[in-house]
C-alpha cells in the first residue's frame, strides 16, 4: 500500500497570504495525484488531478506541481472561502487509491 | 449535472449488516464509461475508499474490507448500492458514494463528483 504524508497538519494563514501544502508519497506515484479541498459538513470536491491540472470550474489561484514523490498544492492568494481541510489522493497503485492525511488551511 | 444522494440506516448494531443506496441523477448512470465508488470518512479523521462498481456489474474492493464488503447496481433504478457486513464500532463514518474519474492517461481514478455523504453510527 502506497502511504500518502501530508505536511503540514495545519497552516495558519490570513487571507491574501499564499498557502503551501507537501504530500509525500512512500513510493513513486509518478503525476498520478489528485487534490482535494473539504469544507465542513461537506463532500471533497476535487481541485487538481494528475499533479498538475486544474479540474472544471477550479479557479486559476490554485495549482498543484511535482512528480514521483513529493507534490505540491499552491494557492497563490488566500481567499476567505479557501480556509478549509485539502487532502491528496494518488491512482497509481489502483485499484486500491489511497488519500493522505489531510491539511487544515485555518485563519490565522 | 450530475448528482448523487445517499440514502439508509443512520443506526446500525454491531455485528450487523450495513446498507446504503447512492441514487444517480442528472444522467444515465450506464452513459459514459464510470465506475461507481463508495468512499468512507470516520469523523475528524481522512477518507478510505471502499470499493467501486462498473455498470456492467464489475466490481473492485479495498483489500482491507473486501470480505466484508458487497457493492451492487441497478441501472433501471440509476442506484448503485453498498452492503458491509459484521460491522464494529470502528466502521461508524460518514460514507460518500462518488463517480470516478479517469482521465485518458494512466491507472486508476480520481472522484468528481460526490454525494452530501451520510452518517452511520454503529451502536447497540
């Protein structure tokens, strides 16, 4: 089994501010990595897949990048409606698609 | 647009068998080429796929609940439906059941679209 890491637990940001977020995988996932942002009480809803493309409707401030092991969410500029939990999530050792652990993006 | 609804039990007792139906709508669950999936969430804690299921009744499971697990479809009712059996405290979750997605590349899916989820607490 594919083990995801995510890092870190939580981010304390303001709004405005740019947010970095590091899943890692135990082994290489080549781009085969989604992300995806969970607000309370609600589903996950998918924002970035295959490291790097953006899903529908996904606005432009958010981008995700790496490959193999180490990726990377970006979201250039906080907006009050980012703060939330974002989770990866690999495909390559299908059909068994494991998520991380999950980052919570709070309100500093 | 598509939209996915689940629907059963919000108690269950130990030991017991756990049902839930994802209704599809807004399309054809057996248009387009998707699997099925239900994904799990224990509350304050990360998701667990379960399993997946193609229209043509295909079906995939989670090596960890895969004896327990039962994952169903029927396309006149545009339902796909879960059933695990022997359930612990420990499988009380907020259970998803979502599309696949699979982009043209490479194995595996990823999940666009996704039901509100619903809470299972299993409890004497």
């Amino acid at each position: 089994e594919i083990v995801l890491t995510q890092s870190p637990a939580t981010l304390s940001l303001s709004p405005g501010e740019r947010a970095t977020l590091s899943c890692r995988a135990s082994q290489s996932v080549s781009s085969y990595l989604a992300w995806y942002q969970q607000k309370p009480g609600q589903a996950p809803r998918l924002l970035i897949y295959d490291a790097s493309n953006r899903a529908t409707g996904i606005p432009a401030r958010f981008s995700g990048s790496g490959s193999g092991t180490d990726f990377t969410l970006t979201i250039s500029s906080l907006e009050p409606e980012d703060f939330a939990v974002y989770y990866c999530q690999q495909r390559s050792n299908w059909p068994l698609g494991t998520f991380g652990g999950g980052t919570k993006v709070e309100i500093k | 647009q598509v939209q996915l609804q689940e629907s059963g039990p919000g108690l269950v007792k130990p030991s017991q068998t756990l049902s839930l139906t994802c209704t599809v709508s807004g399309g054809s669950i057996s248009s387009g080429s998707y699997y099925w999936s239900w994904i799990r969430q224990p509350a304050g804690k990360g998701l667990e796929w379960i399993g997946r299921i193609y229209t043509s009744g295909s079906t995939n499971y989670n090596p960890s609940l895969k004896s327990r697990v039962t994952i169903s479809v029927d396309t006149s009712k545009n339902q796909f439906s879960l059933k695990l059996s022997s359930v612990t405290a420990a499988d009380t979750a907020v259970y998803y059941c979502a599309r696949d997605f699979t982009p043209v590349t490479g194995p595996g899916d990823y999940f666009d679209y996704w039901g509100q989820g619903t809470l299972v607490t299993v409890s004497s």
